[in-house]
C-alpha cells in the first residue's frame, strides 16, 4: 500500500506510479492530491493507482478508500474522496 502526492519535488507522481506498477504490479497505490489537477488525476489512474483523495486528508476519508480497495472492488470503481 503506497499514498504519495500527485506532485513530489523532482518526480512526477504519475511516472512514480509506472515505475512502481512496473516493479510491482500487485501494488496498492492512492494518490494525494488538491483541486485544480483533474488531468493528472487520471493520467495517475491510468498508471495503475487505484484511488485519490483530496487534501484536506482525513482518517475517515483515507478508511473508506482502504475499505473499498481491499473489499476487490474493480479498477472501474476508483474512488475519488472530498469531504
């Protein structure tokens, strides 16, 4: 299970996220993220995270995405969080 921001000082979140499904296709990735960045988004899905969550973090906000990527729901049902 990885949570990393869409936007990491000298990486991009979303080639981070290739990298990593590329050494590890069986990794959980979510990725962090504020308004204003749709398209990375869902670049970063289409590289294998499985979710994103809006900033402000919340714990329920990070439990309810763990609970619906451990309960084998399908890439279809990536789940966007904001609360």
């Amino acid at each position: 299970m990885i949570t990393m921001d869409i936007t990491i000082q000298g990486l991009d979140g979303i080639y981070a996220t290739q990298s990593i499904m590329e050494y590890d296709s069986g990794s959980k990735i979510i990725m962090i993220t504020s308004r204003g960045q749709e398209d990375m988004v869902v670049d970063s899905i289409k590289a294998g995270a499985l979710g994103y969550i809006l900033k402000p973090i919340t714990t329920d906000k990070v439990l309810q995405l763990l609970d619906k990527i451990f309960s084998n729901k399908t890439k279809d049902d990536e789940e966007f969080l904001d609360d």
